[in-house]
C-alpha cells in the first residue's frame, strides 16, 4: 500500500481522536477506508459499537463488496463479521435509500 494512502486511511483516527480529545465509543463506515478507524474504537475498554453498512442495492445505489470494481468493501467485512460487528444490508434492511426515490 502506498504511503499516502496508508497516511490517508490512518489519519480517520488521528482526526477523530484531535476532534473529540479520546477514543470513540462508536464508529461507522462503508468500505475498507474505515477498517483502521472501526478496529481502533472497537478495541479500546468498555462498551464499544461498530457499524458497517454494506452496499447492496445497485438498483437503487452502488452495490459493493467482494470483488467489486467501484467501492472496497472485503477486508472490513470480513472483520465485521469475525468481530461481532454491526452490518447493515442496503438492499435488505432500508425500505428507503434516497428520500425523495421515486416510488
């Protein structure tokens, strides 16, 4: 991995940690770009909650996840699922994706 992109990825959880002045009780992503960020809430002490909203629903949005050519979404998936992660499937858990969808 790039050093930039490494720096990029990483720097979710030192901008997190400037902003509040602590580690989160709470993280939320969507791809792998928030791994580190996810990984580094969860693994401070007491309660912590993770969600990860899996892209599912191309019809209505993007679709990704293992293998997909537009959005990354495999290592932090794998991890959601191995670590008792909070995943939210687009297609199958949001009666509404955009507001103002036609119906």
């Amino acid at each position: 991995m790039k050093l930039a992109k490494r720096f990029a990825l990483a720097s979710k959880c030192v901008a997190g940690f400037a902003h509040i002045g602590r580690r989160p009780i709470a993280a939320f992503g969507n791809s792998d770009g928030d791994l580190q960020m996810l990984q580094w809430t969860t693994a401070g002490s007491g309660a912590r909650f993770a969600l990860l909203v899996h892209h599912t629903d191309a019809e209505r949005e993007w679709a990704y996840g293992h293998a997909s050519s537009i959005g990354r979404l495999d290592k932090a998936l794998d991890e959601a699922q191995a670590s008792g992660w909070t995943v939210v499937d687009m297609k199958n858990d949001w009666k509404t994706i955009i507001p103002f969808e036609k119906r």
